[in-house]
C-alpha cells in the first residue's frame, strides 16, 4: 500500500514537471516529427507498440486479481480496454501518409503506459474503493452516471475529431490543412478535448484518487501540445484560425 501511495503521489509531481517543461520543449512526433529526436520508426508501428502494454498491463491484472466480475470494476475495465483496444489496434492502422516517431518517445510512451496501467489497474483491483461493494446500485450515483456519458461523449469526440483529421488530405497530397469540422470550428485541438472529456469521465465515475491520475497526467501531457498546436496554425493560416481556442471550447 505504502509503495502504491508513492508511486500514484510521484505520478501526480511528474505530472507537474512535464507540463511545465512540455511549454518549453515540444516533443518531436506527428506535425512536431524532428530528426533531432534519434532513429525513429513507422508511425503506426510506434503507435501500436506505445500503446498496446497498458492494455495488456490491465488485463493481467484483471486475471491476477482473480478475474472478478464485480459490476463496477467490470464497468470501468470494459470503458478503458475499449478506448485502448481502438486506440492500440485501429487506430493506428487507420493512418495514412509515411509519418514516423522517434524511437525515444515510443519508448517514454511505453514507460508511462506500463506505469499508468498498473495505477488504473491497482486502483480498481488491489486498493479498490469499497463502494463497489454497492455492485450494481454503484453506477445508480450520480458520479458513476455523470461519468460514464462524460466517456462515451468524450469518446466519441475523439473517434470524430480523427475521422476529420485523417480526410483532410487526399491521397498524394502533402499541403498542411486548419481543420474546421466537427468540434475544430471552436477549438485547434478537438480530439485532446475528447480525451481530456472521457478520463475526466473516467475518473469521477471510479471516485478514486489514483483514477484522477489520468485526466491529470492528460492534461499535462496534452494541454502544452494543443499550445504548440494552435501556435503552429496561428503563423501558418493566421486570421482563419479566428476565435478558436486551443483545446477547451471558449476556455483555453
């Protein structure tokens, strides 16, 4: 319990760390990719292989623990396999073009994956919350209720915010595009807004500590690249990014 304690508390100053240093330093993968970052490999192969672990890091410790069926702990492990599933195996292979990622940041993303996995999977499996002994009257709270449809909308925005990115270009075509369907007429960066929304989500709906963790590290993580993001379409289309935020619709 102690060394778990450590690890969620040490997550969460990280966390802060990488916001920070992440306005200062953008990390070289998608429209950033940099030769600087050292050798890198397909996109799609980096995604799936950055990816994959926490999916499998869940499963196993699903299986260890037991393989349990409690209704709530089933609830939030079928919502975050699936958003994994997708995001490890179709994803990936949805892209086109030639892009590549540095193998260090595939590596980081491993790391964090690997970390986070245990994290989400501990706090459902190992330390749960002893409301799940509620079962099914659990996901009848508001917090459960309210954060299951905050994932599926933010999933779903997510799932849209790629389709539009992924058919801005036709085959062959290289030019640079502003995305402007979808939730893109409010903000540069939809799809972290949809992510932000679903572990947001996520987390009120398993009304623990160690859940709110992601959204956190998310926000960390995502929010300084909407940054770079809106700054990047800013000098390339100038006034056509119009009043659009970054990530958060009319916020930020």
């Amino acid at each position: 319990m102690i060394t778990f304690s450590l690890l969620t508390y040490g997550m969460l100053v990280l966390a802060a760390v990488v916001f920070i240093s992440l306005y200062f330093v953008t990390a070289g993968y998608g429209q950033f990719t940099s030769r600087r970052w050292g050798p890198s490999l397909d996109n799609r192969v980096g995604w799936t292989l950055m990816e994959a672990p926490v999916f499998f890091v869940m499963l196993a410790i699903w299986w260890s623990s037991g393989a349990s069926l409690c209704l709530p702990q089933l609830v939030l492990l079928v919502l975050f396999e699936l958003h994994y599933f997708q995001r490890s195996f179709v994803f990936p292979w949805l892209m086109t073009g030639r892009s590549r990622m540095p193998v260090a940041i595939m590596l980081m993303g491993i790391l964090f994956n690997v970390l986070n996995g245990i994290l989400q999977g501990g706090g459902l499996y190992w330390f749960p919350s002893a409301a799940y002994g509620e079962g099914a009257t659990y996901l009848l709270r508001w917090n459960a209720v309210l954060g299951i449809l905050l994932f599926v909308v933010g999933m779903a925005i997510n799932l849209h915010s790629d389709h539009v990115i992924r058919h801005l270009r036709q085959p062959g075509d290289t030019r640079h595009y502003l995305p402007s369907r979808g939730l893109y007429r409010y903000v540069t960066s939809a799809n972290y807004f949809g992510e932000l929304v679903e572990w947001t989500g996520f987390a009120l709906a398993a009304g623990t500590l160690v859940a709110w963790v992601f959204p956190i590290w998310t926000a960390a993580n995502l929010v300084p690249r909407a940054h770079a993001i809106h700054k990047r379409y800013r000098a390339e289309f100038g006034s056509a990014v119009g009043a659009r935020k970054r990530v958060i619709p009319f916020i930020y």
